[in-house]
C-alpha cells in the first residue's frame, strides 16, 4: 500500500479494482460537485456550415487507418450500405435498442442532454465529426467532449442513428479514449449495424485489447467488408470458440498470398490458438515492423505482448492513451502513457494514483523508476512533516521533462497539494494551487486566496476558479498581465471577459492593449455563440473541441479561448469555462 492510516483515503483501490474499472464503463473523470450540463431550451435552428478557424501548422493529426492492418486511411471511409440484416438470432423487443437515442452514462456522470445538439442538421454533425483533428490541447475540452459524445443523444434529422454513432466513437477513438467509444458502439444492435459502424467496431475492439469483441459482429462485418482484417478476425473467433479445425481452415484462406512471417498474420494466429484446444505455438517477431497500426497494438496487447517502444513513435498520440488504459499490461509499462492520457483527459488523478499503488505493490517493479516515483508520491501523501511532504510534492514536479509532463505531475499530486495547510511561507504556491485545479478541486485551492500577492499567478487561478463573479478591476489585471508576460495576459484577458468578470469596456481597453480580437467573426464564432445561448451544451463542447484542434497550448489563440469560454458559460457549463480558462493559464 502506498497510503495508510486511519481516517486518511487510500490511495490503492487494489488491482482487481483499478482493472475492472478500465475494462467496464469509464470512469469519472470530475471531483465530486462538478456541475452537470442545463438542460437544453426550445432548439432553434443551427447553422449548417461547418466552422472554419484557422488551423496551425501541427494540427494535421497522424491519421488512424480505418483498415486495422493500415491499408487504407480515414478519408476512405465507404458511403453507408444502410443497415445490415444479420440473421443469426433476434432479440426480444423488450431487450432491443432504438437508433433514435445512442449512448450511455459514464459511471459518476450525467449524461448530457438528450437534446445537447440542438436541431442541427445530422449531415452538418456528421462532418465536424469526421474533419476533427483529435487529441484536442485542452484536457477539459477534452473531457467535456467525451462526456458529451458518450451521453444518450437523440440522433438528429439526415443522418442513420448507427451511423452517427459510429462517427461519436470514431473521434472517441482518435481522442484516446478507446472504452467510451466501444461503450457507444455497444448501444447499437448488430442487427443494425453499418459498414461504417463495423469498420469502428473493429477498431474500438482493438483499442481496448480485446479481439473477442470482435466475434458477435465477425460474420457480418466479412459479409460487408471484403479485406483480409476480417477474414483473420473469422479465424481467429473459431480458435476461440474451441473450434480448431475450422479455425485453421479460415486462417489458411485469408492469410492466402502473404507472407509466413507477415506480422499480421502471426498474431492473428496467436490469438486463435490461445482459444480452447488450441495448440498453436507462435512466436513473433517485430524485427524489420516499421509501422504500429491499430491491428498490431490490439492483438500484441490481448496477448501481453510487449509493443518495441520505437514503434509508437509511428503512430498518433491517441494509442498511447489506449496503452494507459490496457489492464493486461504491467502496471509499470503503462506509467509514462497514463501520465499523458491524464495531461488530454483521458485519465483522472484518482486513477493515476492507482497505477502508481499497483506499481507499489508489484514484485517485478522492483528497482524501476515507476517505483521510485511511487515512493515518492507516498511521502507527499503520508509525511508527517508538511515540509517533506511538500518537498516530495516538488520533486516529483522537478522531474517532469516536458510541458506535457508537467502538466501530468500537477495532476498526478492535486489531492496531495489539497492537503498542505495554507501557508504565505510555502514555497511556489501558485504550483499548487494549478495543481488542484487541474483536477477541479476549487473548494481548496480558494482557500490559499489570501496566501497569494495581487497580480501574482497564484491570484490568477484563484480569480479564474471564484466562483462568485464579482468584476476584477481592470488595474489588477494589468498588474498581472505586466508580471506574467503579453502571452499569460492575452490569455487571462481571453478568459475573464469570456466568464464575464471584466466591464465590457475594460474588456474592450484590454482587447486593444494586447491586440486580442475578441470582436472577431467567422463561422466558427457565429456557430459556438450561436449554441452557447441556446443552451446546446453538447455541440458546445463540440465546437470548442473544433477550435481547439492542436496538440499543443501554443497554438490556441486568445480569441479561440474567448468564445470557447463564453459559451460554455451561456450553455451552463460554468465550471467547465472556469477550469478551462485556468488551464489556459496553467500551461501557457
């Protein structure tokens, strides 16, 4: 255990928990108290033109092939063949799903909703959809975008409800969040499945480690799908179900005019025959593998086979999140991965504690640096002493190498920071306080309000995070923005005239000073304005993800910032605006 002693919250959940938790539903990623999205008024019509701010140079995302073994890529997704009649058996009515509303509830969250998208048009969704560059910059962004593309939503007018949920966990998939898109996916019967549903099925089966997941739908998809991925998913369901004979037959078939020694093949057939009566002794071999695809990540990981690090390198950021969230991967190996899902949201605090608990506990992580770290967080939790709690607290910051790491640790140590008393003598103060906000715990951070100077960082966060919004005074907004830089200023400018908390012609004098074009108008802004005061919360978070399309802060530009933060305020996700405003502020 990393944590012990009466009255003190543990730390480890046990293993079986943490990894029970990873393979069902996803857990909550919010503190407790974090506001649920308003209800959404009378709908109004929406436009059906899709935004169009402007992209920067690093937002051309590594594209995450459709085809699992990497063949052919996200533009080529086929039209719908509308849905497909599997004959195999019939539910009962009462256990049937209704395209007209898709989704599921996050275990700890409401759901947003049913009418989160206002009447926007499906075709109009369906393209913001397909066109995002995910990972998003934000964490929260992110985490308000998966909560909303997870939620029960009513299938809007012009589009198929199986296809509009495949196109939610499409991007669920891209943005890392591999469980909430096979969750989404999971809401629709096979019986009306699409080729494009099937396509992310596979993949959302892959993403999660679980090539079992495959076999309701294998039949089908290779009915509809004429490529090699599903002739080998057939063979490998076979092996599964104890049938070798046939298994063997399948595999021969689609392994026909490849290579022995094709990766692909190699695991597939090691996957077939872990299956009942299965004696088929495969050993693989990565040497001259110079690409990671979703087919290779999924079955090396079912098998606990560990992937060559070089080789994520090939592939977007989103599968490193898969890795994160992979159980039948030691808890070591997952650390670095769970550390920059938790920086895009894909990881809670909580549940990074846990992986580090486990690591505590593991035999084989004996000696590592995941262990080091573990003991580390230890002592900021159990010390009796603040200064070495806080001194461990920091070195566990000061061994951070990256803006994304950095962020990472704030987040891993915010329910340890919480529990330093406030004191003006602390060190770095401000760090702390960005750490509890990384992960919403407002209620302490605002207790250090008069532990910080005026102007100072630490006064930032803590105007960002109030909750009672009182205007700031336009001289002490200045005062920050002298001390913190023209980029920290621009930036707090963005998010207090966002939330309101500046006169509208302060706003106005601070938008000129620092040359922020709050004022400006595009499509985008009229779009996320627009839904923000209808109160369209899940095309809200949409949207902000539309204008948040970078891997990096550094490319988000004030403006963007602005209206992100303001609609998101109109529509009633006041807490959101809040933590995504201090964000901003935290990793600029």
């Amino acid at each position: 255990m990393l944590l012990a002693g009466a009255g003190v919250p543990a730390l480890v959940q046990g293993q079986s928990q943490s990894q029970s938790r990873s393979q069902d539903a996803p857990e909550s990623l919010l503190p407790p108290g974090f506001d649920d999205p308003a209800p959404a008024p009378a709908p109004a019509p929406v436009a059906t033109r899709a935004a169009d701010p402007a992209r920067p140079a690093d937002t051309a995302a590594t594209p995450l092939a459709v085809d699992p073994l990497g063949n052919e890529s996200i533009a080529a997704v086929p039209e719908t063949l509308g849905p497909v009649d599997l004959t195999r058996y019939e539910l009962p009515e009462y256990a049937k799903h209704s395209l007209n509303k898709v989704g599921v509830v996050a275990w700890g969250n409401a759901p947003f909703p049913a009418k989160g998208m206002g009447s926007a048009d499906g075709r109009y969704l369906d393209t913001l959809l397909k066109r995002l560059n995910a990972p998003v910059a934000s964490r929260w962004v992110s985490i308000a975008l998966r909560r909303a593309l997870m939620s029960p939503l009513a299938t809007p007018k012009n589009i198929n409800g199986a296809d509009f949920a495949a196109s939610r966990a499409w991007v669920l998939l891209r943005m890392g969040e591999a469980n909430a898109a096979r969750a989404v996916i999971n809401d629709v019967d096979a019986a009306n499945y699409t080729t494009s549903l099937y396509q992310v099925a596979m993949q959302s089966s892959l993403a999660s480690g679980d090539p079992a997941g495959m076999c309701g739908i294998a039949d089908g998809g290779a009915k509809v799908i004429k490529d090699r991925s599903w002739a080998l998913a057939k063979a490998m369901c076979a092996g599964l179900a104890g049938k070798p004979n046939e298994a063997g037959q399948l595999l021969s078939q689609a392994r026909r005019g490849t290579s022995a020694s094709d990766i692909d093949n190699l695991l597939a057939e090691k996957v077939l025959g872990s299956g009942a009566q299965g004696r088929r002794a495969v050993t693989l071999e990565w040497q001259g593998v110079n690409a990671l695809t979703a087919w290779r990540f999924g079955l090396a990981t079912a098998m606990g086979e560990q992937v060559p690090g070089a080789l994520y390198a090939t592939a977007g950021p989103q599968v490193r999140y898969w890795q994160a969230l992979s159980p039948s991967l030691p808890p070591a190996s997952r650390a670095a991965a769970a550390e920059l899902a938790a920086s895009a949201g894909v990881f809670s605090s909580a549940g990074l504690i846990d992986l580090y608990s486990e690591i505590a506990q593991d035999p084989d992580a004996s000696g590592t640096a995941e262990e080091a770290i573990a003991r580390d967080l230890r002592t900021a939790y159990i010390d009796g002493d603040v200064a070495d709690r806080v001194a461990a607290i920091h070195k566990l910051w000061d061994q951070a190498r990256t803006p994304r790491t950095a962020y990472a640790r704030l987040i891993l140590t915010a329910r340890a920071a919480s529990w330093i008393p406030v004191s003006s003598n602390v060190d770095a103060p401000e760090k702390l306080i960005a750490s509890m906000l990384s992960a919403g715990m407002e209620g302490p951070a605002l207790e250090w309000r008069n532990a910080v100077k005026r102007g100072s960082e630490g006064w930032a966060l803590l105007t960002l995070a109030d909750t009672s919004e009182a205007s700031v005074s336009y001289g002490d907004f200045d005062v920050f923005s002298d001390v913190a830089g023209r980029r920290k200023g621009q930036l707090m400018l963005a998010g207090l005239a966002g939330l309101g908390r500046l006169e509208a012609a302060d706003a106005r004098r601070g938008a000129a000073a620092l040359d922020v074009p709050i004022g400006a108008v595009n499509s985008w802004t009229k779009a996320i304005d627009a839904a923000g005061q209808r109160g369209d919360s899940a095309l809200v978070a949409l949207l902000a993800a539309v204008g948040m399309q970078s891997r990096s802060w550094d490319y988000v530009t004030p403006e963007a910032l602005f209206h992100i933060v303001a609609a998101m305020k109109a529509a009633g996700m006041g807490n959101y605006a809040r933590m995504i405003a201090i964000e901003a502020i935290s990793r600029a």
